[in-house]
C-alpha cells in the first residue's frame, strides 16, 4: 500500500510539474502577443473572434457552400452537425468540469481586448472548437474548400490569444476536440467526396454525332411539376428519333416499337426521367442489346448520380465521344400465391430494378427519409424514419436459402452498398455482379431498441439484429404474400421472389472524366 500510493504521489507531482510547464509557456506566448505594435490587424483580430460569436460566422459560410447540391451542401450539413456537438462538448461538459481562469484583461492593451469579454471557464476554447469541427468537416465531404476554410478556421482560433480571453493551450486542446469530432461523425455518415461510382469502361459503344441513331423517351411527368426537357433533348440532339411518355403509355412498349420501325439505324436507346423511367429504359436496352443514354429529369435521380451523369450537356458529351461504362441490372421474378405452391413459367412476372427492391415495410421507410430529408439531412431523416417505421410497421416471416426467419423488411441492392454495417447510403462500384441483402430481425428480444441503440453507436454492424450477405442470387419465399418495392416505388405483391442480377451489364454512355481533364469538352451545345 505505502508503494501505491507512492507512486501516486510520484505521479502528481509530475502531472503538477507539467501544467506548471504549460501555464508559463501560456504566458510567455501571452506575453508575446501583447508587446506586438498596434497595427489595422488587432481591428480585424477583434471583427474576426466577435463575428464567430454563436457560430455565426460559420452559419454564414455554410449557407454559401449549401447553395448548391452535392458535395457543399452535404459539407454544409456534416460541419454545422460537428458544430453543434463540439460546441456541447466543450461548453456544456468540458468548461464546467475544468474551470479555468481567463487571462487578466490587464497583460494586454485596452485597443486589443473585447469590450465585452466572456466570464465562462477559459478552458477550452469553444471558438476554436467550433471552428476546427466546422473546418475538419466540411473538407471530408468537399476537400476544394480547405484552402479558404480550413486559414479561416486557424485565424479565428488565433484571435481568441489574440484578444486575450484565451490562453494558448485553450486554443490548442478546443482545436483538437472539434477536429477529433468532426473526424467521429464518420463512423455514423461516412464522407462521400464524388457521387460517381467506378465502373469498367466499355469501348464498343458507337458515336451518336447529334444524337444520330438514338431512341429518346423523355417523361415530362417526371421530376418537378414545372419541369419539361423535351424541347431542351430536341435541341441538343437534334437528329435523335425523340419520344414522349404519355399517360397510360409503356415506356418499354415505344422503346420496341420504335426498334421495330427503324431496324438497324437504332444503334443506342436513351431516356429523359426519374430512375422508374430510367429502369424501363434499361430492361429494353437488355432486350435489345444496345448501349443506353440517361439524362437525370427526375426528382432525385440516384441512378444518373451513381453513374456520373448530372445534367443534359454531360450525357450529350459522352455520346459524342462514344464513352460508356458496364452498369450492372438487377431483377426480380415474382411467384404469384403461396411460396410454396407450384407455379406455371408464363405467371412469373419479371422486373428489373437499378438501384434497389425490398420486402416490407422498406418503401415506408425511403418515402419518410426523402420527406424529411431536405430538413434534417440523410442520415438523421434515415434514422427518424427507421425508428417510425419499426413502431408501426409488421413482422415478415420469410425463407432464405433453407431456413426460415421473422424480419421487419428485407432489403436487396443492385450491387454492393457503403457502408457496410450501417445505412446502406451509396454504391462504389456499378459492375460488381453481386446483390447487397440486408435485413434487421424482429425475432430478437428487444429487437427495435436494439437497432435504435446501434444506430446510436454506430455499432449496426455488429448487432444481432442485422444481417448482411451479398450473392449473384436470392430466393425468398414468404410464409404470407407481400408487397415488393423496387427503386422506392410498390410494384408487386407475391408469395415468392426470385432476385438475381442480369447476365450482361448494360452500357451507360459516360464521359471519361480522365480523358477530358484540361481539354476542350468535345460538345459544348
């Protein structure tokens, strides 16, 4: 015992020794600071700490870098989320448990001092924990804005010293709390820093010179109400064969007559619309075996993301350079009645889908989280809606392979999903071979608080809840028929579904972004 607490006592005269280390080195660069002249840059160090007072000043650049979708808006959204927790942290857990006295207003001159100087703990720095959360996070999502955040966030930590209501190493460990929990928000939302998944080039497709040898189909009923691209597909490819979907028209059905009409001039199908559209494109592009043409006029267009296609001039680029990449296609076979009663071929009916099916209460789940998404942001919304959806949603008894399981849903992608062990939130490659099944068991005690736990924790992947496999193919058999959802939309209802991708991938024409960098885009309209 006496060595025990020798050694204790050992310990905190060393731990003594080193705060009394750190505070003369905080007073030294204190010291340093004050006997600088006085130039126009104390004025702007004073403008500078007070306009990050609330995090104002972050708010301001988030809602720039927000203006447009994608990776801003997302870079937007992750720093004003480690904001709120780094500021949590250091403000309501951190000053409280270890007070600190601020520097005396007197070691520095009245011009370089706040008229108003907090009278909160010195330690840390909540402004320097907030800049850093706000500048480590954006710069995971969107890395183009380091150069200008990341100085910025630096000279608003600096300003603290600088005006004199921090000391140095305050400055230090809040940096290094809002850097390391802007770093953690990774575990629960892993950064994304292109929506432009990897897939292996294609160099048999032809050029389309002005659309020549390409089958249109633009939905105008796709996408925002006031949102037509008809006469913009018109102009851009003007000697394009160009199709309207009409109500009560099949998008498949035009794709094969036109086929029929023109024979062998049709060279590549193409499609205006949201990812429902674009799935019907793609069955009769299989069908027929030619190279296909998206151009995203949807609401959400999660397909034309994935395969790097984000407006009009992009697909009419790729046509003219005659790139394109594999895009793999799944499919779904419904077994209509009882899972285990015999069924005639020609019953079966066969969908494809190219982003994702499910069975159970999953469609619910996509149409809360897209509602509640522009408000909360994906993950947040994802989690809102999957704690709904478990309250109110039944348990499934299903059959896969040979054995028999009770699930909230079941949920299938064309392809590997990322992150694995958490919210499937996006594909990094589109030519795997592979289907993503997920599902969340309801035969667990407890089941529900469960997933809502791992959630939290970003612990998903290690519950018992959750199961994850991925297969070139998957037979679920069903105890009671069940609604299938392909691509967020409820298509079908059966007692077995059969899941598999297709045999061959399908063409997408794609710039290669490699290719082009630096030089003239061989369209420009």
């Amino acid at each position: 015992m006496t060595d025990w607490f020798r050694r204790v006592a050992l310990k905190s005269r060393r731990l003594d020794r080193g705060l009394a280390a750190v505070n003369d080195l905080d007073r030294a660069v204190t010291a340093a600071v004050s006997a600088r002249p006085h130039t126009r840059f104390d004025h702007v160090m004073r403008r500078l700490s007070a306009a990050a007072n609330h995090s104002a000043l972050w708010v301001l650049v988030a809602g720039v870098l927000a203006v447009r979708r994608g990776a801003g808006r997302k870079a937007a959204a992750r720093g004003m989320l480690a904001i709120a927790l780094s500021s949590a942290t250091a403000n309501g857990i951190l000053k409280p448990l270890l007070p600190r006295r601020r520097p005396a207003a007197a070691e520095l001159p009245a011009y370089r001092t706040l008229a108003k100087p907090p009278t909160s703990s010195s330690f840390p720095s909540g402004h320097a924990a907030s800049a850093a959360a706000f500048a480590t996070a954006v710069t995971l999502d969107n890395p183009k804005v380091a150069p200008a955040v990341v100085p910025l966030a630096a000279a608003v930590a600096y300003s603290r010293v600088h005006v004199g209501v921090h000391w140095a190493s305050d400055v230090v460990v809040g940096a290094a709390v809002g850097s390391g929990i802007a770093l953690g928000t990774q575990r629960w939302w892993p950064p994304r820093r292109t929506d432009e998944a990897r897939a292996r080039p294609v160099d048999s497709v032809p050029e389309l010179p002005q659309g020549e040898g390409l089958v249109i189909v633009v939905n105008p009923h796709s996408g925002p109400p006031d949102q037509d691209l008809t006469e913009d597909v018109r102009q851009a490819l003007p000697a394009a064969h160009l199709l309207r979907v009409g109500k009560g028209k099949d998008v498949g059905e035009q794709f094969d007559e036109a086929v029929a009409e023109r024979g062998e001039w049709v060279q590549a199908l193409g499609v205006a619309g949201g990812d429902g559209t674009v799935a019907a494109a793609a069955a009769a592009a299989d069908r027929h075996h030619l190279p296909l043409v998206v151009v995203p006029a949807g609401t959400l267009n999660h397909f034309a993301r994935d395969v790097g296609v984000y407006d009009l001039q992009e697909a009419v680029d790729a046509t003219q350079a005659g790139e394109a990449v594999a895009v793999d296609l799944a499919m779904v076979e419904a077994h209509p009645g009882a899972g285990d009663e015999p069924v005639h071929p020609e019953v079966i009916r066969t969908r494809y889908f190219l982003n994702t099916a499910s069975v159970g209460s999953y469609p619910e789940l996509v149409r809360l989280r897209e509602k509640w998404q522009p408000r909360w942001g994906k993950w947040p919304a994802f989690a809102a809606a999957l704690v709904t959806v478990l309250r109110r949603s039944e348990k499934v008894r299903v059959k896969v392979g040979d054995r028999w399981h009770l699930v909230w849903f079941i949920f299938v992608g064309n392809g590997p999903y990322h992150p694995r062990g958490m919210v499937p939130a996006w594909r990094p490659t589109l030519d795997s071979g592979l289907l993503d099944v997920r599902w969340l068991r309801a035969d667990v005690a407890f089941s529900r608080l469960r997933v809502v736990g791992a959630l939290i924790f970003g612990a998903l992947g290690h519950s018992r809840v959750y199961t994850q496999l991925e297969t070139p193919e998957l037979d679920v058999e069903l105890a009671v028929p069940s609604s299938l959802a392909t691509d967020g939309e409820v298509v079908e209802e059966a007692g077995r579904y059969t899941f598999r991708v297709a045999k061959n991938p399908v063409p997408v024409y794609r710039r290669d972004e490699e290719r082009w960098t630096g030089r003239d885009r061989p369209f420009q309209g």
